[in-house]
C-alpha cells in the first residue's frame, strides 16, 4: 500500500515563522509559531492516509494488518516518528527515558491514574525516545556534559564555588559529585536561585568564550531567572552545518537553539526537563534518568553523489535515515526489503512507483509493497528499519 501523507503541524511557541510556512505552502499557518510537523502514528497527533477513498489515522490503518504492513518490526506500532523541526527560540533543556525508564515510569503513573493530558504527567507513552537531528540549515544545539574539567573552569569564573556541591566537585571530581552539583542547582529556591544568577551574570564577561557568554545573557533574556541559562556553562554547544546529524541516546542532555531540521525518533513523546520551559519540571526524575558522565556527539556525515544513498547510520534498531539526491536523467529502485517506509520530499519533485511526490509532501509505503522505482529530480529522505 503506498499513500501520500497528510501530516500535522504543532504550533509550539519556540517555533518558526516562515520555514514550515513556506516548505507547505499552507495559506492557515501565516502568522503562527510553526514548531514541527510530524509524519508517523503516534497517537498523540497521527499522519492521515487516505484509503478506499477514505482519509483515516495511520495507525488505525496498520492495525488492520500489523504482520503484513509493518514487516520486519518487532513492534504491533510503526516503532518510528519522522519530523520536520523549525527552531526559531531556545526548546527546553530535556532528557529522555530508556526503553525500561519508560516502561516503569508509565506503569506507575497508569496505576497511581493519572490522566494522559495531565500537565503534571511525564511519561505519556511507554516507548524510549533515542534520536537522531540531520540539519537542514545551520543548527545550534546544546548536546552533552562538557568534560569535567571544563566546567570546573567554567564555573569557578562564573561564582559556582558559592555552592557547596561545586566546591566538593571540584575537589574531587566524579560523576556521583558532579550529579550532586546539578541536582543542587536545579533545587534552589527563588530568592537562591536570583543571587546565584545575578552573580553569575556579573562575571560572564570574564568568561574566555564569547559565544558561551552571549548564550547565556540570550537564555537569560528569554527565561529570566531560569537555572536553564546557565548550563551554556556546563553543556557542550554543537553547530551543525547543512547535512550534518548528531545521534542522541537514552538518557543524554540536549537542548534545540536555532534551526532547521529532520529529526527520526522512536515514536515517543516522553521527555524529562530541567529548564528553560514553563512546563512542569521533576528534578528527582530528571536526575534518575539523566546520564552525567561528559559526552561530546559525534557528527554523523554523508554526502551521496547524484543517483546514490546516503545513510546516516545510528545504533537504534528503531529508525534508519536515508538520503537520496535524485539526478533528472537517472531512475533508482527502493527496496523497501520488508519495512515500512516514509519517503518526504526536501526539494524538487519525483515520481515513486506512479506517486508524484512534490517539495514539502510525504509518502508512506507498507512493508509489502515491492521494489519501487524513482525517478524525476529531487532530494529525498527516507526513513526505514536498518
């Protein structure tokens, strides 16, 4: 079964206000924060099929024949989620749950009944959420712990020694002290939390990186008085250029700034925040789920020649992301090889096994359908199981 794709929008308030515009073309979202729009069955905000002349949720669609339809997953569900994002602000500093983080957590939140809609719940599925951010414009992020050292450094300019957690991190650093250190900062009470920042954001011109001291002041002037602002301090900042990607496992911090992207996730929604967000933030969850040893990504490259795949390969069973650039005088055979398919259109326009697929639409293929041929000129992405 191959369908083209009608996709939701989410209107976060962090996001851009032309890149999704003009990739749709959607005369209703002039005007309005367009954050990410989402191709896949989560059932939070599912892609629509059309079939039998019938436009239905993708995923009550693939219940009718899981076994069929999805192939080769081990799962009843599509396992992956396939967005577009459009960063115009800060999202909010966040980690994400293992598979069995997430299977706990949801578990006991079913039993204790709280409702899926609940501000206060923070397991919404029962799914790990590892993935993958490929940038399609120039993409800053913040991605990892910096190595100790570093912030010690960093943090010893800035006035982090007024508290006692840093000062015994800095004396013996581990990860045991240093998860002391953001679990002390991410529990000061108001009047604690204004006089450390405040004296933090006296000393940033003092800080030996510019851009790290210009981040914080922009955080700052975002969420006033939020602890988020300072982590520039204690988290790597990664710039990515077109056609770069970094992989995110379970567990690692990261926080979107400016940019955008194609982001592959296990169709998950379960994020975990410590700041810069005025939604609700579980300090002993987030520091039961956060990893706190240093960890800088490594960017993930490939650059396929006309008529070639590229794959950005990563070590989830979940998602694989591929990138085709279709020349005009060249026909490619897609193997779907026994997996559900997304094929989305960044830039011209192709015919996929009689389909026309232009800039800004999708496709769905089922794990049954045979090879595929492709031709027209365009860059594709598809994303499959590896």
């Amino acid at each position: 079964m191959i369908s083209k794709l009608i996709n939701p929008i989410q209107h976060y308030s962090w996001g851009s206000r032309s890149f999704l515009q003009e990739l749709t073309r959607d005369p209703s979202l002039a005007g309005k924060p367009a954050a990410e729009l989402w191709m896949g069955a989560h059932p939070q905000a599912p892609s629509k099929i059309t079939f039998n002349g019938t436009q239905m949720p993708l995923g009550d669609f693939l219940d009718t024949n899981p076994s069929s339809l999805l192939g080769k997953s081990d799962s009843p569900r599509l396992p992956y989620l396939f967005k577009v994002l459009a960063v115009e602000q800060a999202l909010s500093i966040q980690v994400h749950p293992s598979r069995r983080q997430a299977r706990e957590g949801f578990a006991l939140e079913q039993a204790r009944g709280i409702s899926l809609s609940d501000p206060m719940r923070k397991y919404r599925d029962d799914n790990h959420k590892p993935e993958l951010i490929y940038a399609l414009t120039e993409f800053k992020a913040l991605c990892g712990f910096r190595r100790y050292s570093q912030i010690i450094s960093l943090g010893k300019i800035l006035g982090f020694d007024q508290l006692l957690s840093f000062r015994t991190f800095s004396a013996q650093p581990d990860t045991a002290r240093f998860r002391q250190l953001i679990c002390e900062l991410l529990s000061l009470r108001n009047y604690e939390l204004q006089a450390f920042l405040q004296a933090c954001l006296a000393r940033l011109d003092q800080l030996p990186e510019a851009d790290t001291a210009e981040l914080i002041r922009e955080l700052h002037e975002l969420y006033p008085f939020d602890i988020g602002a300072i982590f520039p301090a204690l988290v790597n900042l990664i710039k990515l250029n077109p056609g770069e990607a970094i992989y995110l496992d379970a567990g690692i911090i990261h926080c979107y700034l400016k940019g955008a992207g194609l982001e592959v996730m296990a169709s998950s929604d379960n994020v975990l925040r410590a700041g810069l967000s005025p939604k609700y933030i579980d300090v002993a969850e987030f520091c039961k789920i956060c990893s706190f040893e240093p960890y800088y990504p490594l960017i993930i490259c490939s650059n396929p020649q006309p008529g070639e795949f590229g794959t950005y390969a990563s070590p989830c069973p979940d998602f694989r992301l591929r990138k085709i650039n279709l020349p005009a005088d060249h026909e490619l055979v897609l193997d779907p090889e026994n997996s559900p398919l997304i094929i989305y259109c960044m830039d011209g326009r192709a015919t996929i096994a009689g389909n026309l697929l232009i800039r800004g639409e999708s496709l769905f293929v089922s794990a049954d359908e045979a090879q595929l041929k492709l031709s027209g000129r365009a860059t594709l992405f598809v994303v499959d199981l590896p």
